[in-house]
C-alpha cells in the first residue's frame, strides 16, 4: 500500500511539471515577441535620431566648414576653450597682466538703423560679455565688465577688488553711464591702449560666429557617439 501511495504521489508530481512546462512554453513565445517588438522600436527610434544627427552635422559641415581657431589677435593670446561657453585672451602690458573671459553670444536688441531712427525689430545686434581683468603684482585687480556690440565696446561697470578673496557684500561703485563724461571718456581711453577697442569687438563677433557652428557640431557629435555606444 505504501508503495501505491508513493507511486501515486510521483505521478501527480511529474503531472504537476508537465503542465507548469505547457504553461511556460505558452508564455515564453508571448514574452520573446513583446521583447522583440520591443527592441524592433527600440533600434528604429534610435536609428531615426541617428539618422537626423547625421544630416544636420553633413548640413552644417558643408554649408559653412569650420575655421581653425585663431591662437593669436594682435597682443592678445587666444584660447578658445572647446567644450565651453567661454573663451579666454591674455597679455601683457607694462607692469601688468590683463586677461579676459569672453563669453558666447548671450543676449540681442533690435538693430539701431542708420540714420538713427528708432531700432529696427526685424534685424537683431548680438550681444558679448566681456569680464576684463587687470593686475598688478599684489595690488589688487581692476575688473572692467564690458559689453561687445558687433563694431563697438561698451563699458557697464568696474571696481577693485584683492587678488585672494572676493567681500561678502562688495561695493561695485555706480552704473557707468552715471559716471562725469570726462571721466568715462578716459576710462575707454585707459582700454583703448591695452587693445580693448572696436577692434577687439569685432573681431570677437567674428570668432563667437565660428565657434557657435563649432560647439553645435561637437555637442551633436557626443550626442550621436553616445546613442550608438552599445
């Protein structure tokens, strides 16, 4: 009797896996399509992204190749940063080290018309900060914020400040326009002989053109090398 039970038991187990196996091969083929259909919109998505990248970096390419970055303008050494929204331009002057951060474009106003009437909204000036730093040796830094306009600069405000640390609540002095004329008209003078002139602006119009193409090319590059990493 006993070995009635146990061949009893053992039949209902083996029945028990057979039909947990039939149960398993009807899912598994409902599984495998869901995973393949899936991948299937997976890749296609990607390769639609892919595809688009492509086109837009041949576009760009050929509609206007990109230049090598100028090193070098006049006094000024160039290091254009790749990567980043900021370049930078070092000199020296006499007893002092001047260096500036240049910014991408960051701003526009509607364009003045030329025989100065109210500023024209279909055309846009493009705007660029400059930060300009003048030191020397451990007598603190003359900060100068400029704004480059395409053929011109524009100061907006500056002050001193020590080499090692910045007050928690600095004094900046006042607006620049609020400034004597004199005055302010020395002050362009002081930038003018350190090469901080029209000259400068529009040449950093010109080079901000170049890098904007280059950065957009770069950042959709990374983005197409990282979509198809596997």
């Amino acid at each position: 009797m006993a070995r009635l039970f146990r061949s009893l038991r053992k039949t209902l187990t083996l029945t028990h896996q057979f039909q947990l196996q039939q149960q398993q091969l009807r899912i598994c083929p409902q599984l495998f399509r869901r995973t393949y259909i899936s991948d299937m919109s997976k890749s296609a998505f990607e390769g639609n992204i892919l595809r688009l990248l492509r086109n837009e970096i041949q576009y760009e390419l050929q509609s206007s190749p990109p230049n090598h970055p100028v090193a070098k303008f006049n006094s000024f050494v160039v290091d254009g940063r790749p990567g980043e929204r900021w370049i930078t331009l070092k000199r020296h002057y006499a007893d002092e080290d001047i260096k500036i951060e240049v910014t991408m474009f960051d701003g526009a106003v509607p364009a003045p018309r030329e025989n100065g009437d109210e500023a024209n909204s279909d055309e846009m000036q493009m705007h660029i900060t400059l930060i300009v730093n003048i030191s020397k040796g451990d007598g603190g830094v003359l900060e100068i914020t400029c704004s480059a306009w395409p053929d011109s600069i524009e100061i907006t405000k500056l002050f001193i400040r020590a080499n090692d640390k910045m007050l928690a609540e600095p004094y900046f002095g006042p607006e620049f326009r609020e400034l004597d004329d004199d005055l302010q008209d020395s002050l362009y003078d002081f930038l003018e002989v350190r090469g901080i002139n029209d000259a400068l602006a529009i040449f950093l119009h010109q080079y901000m053109k170049h890098k904007d193409k280059a950065e957009f090319v770069r950042w959709m590059e990374r983005v197409k090398s990282f979509i198809e990493r596997k």
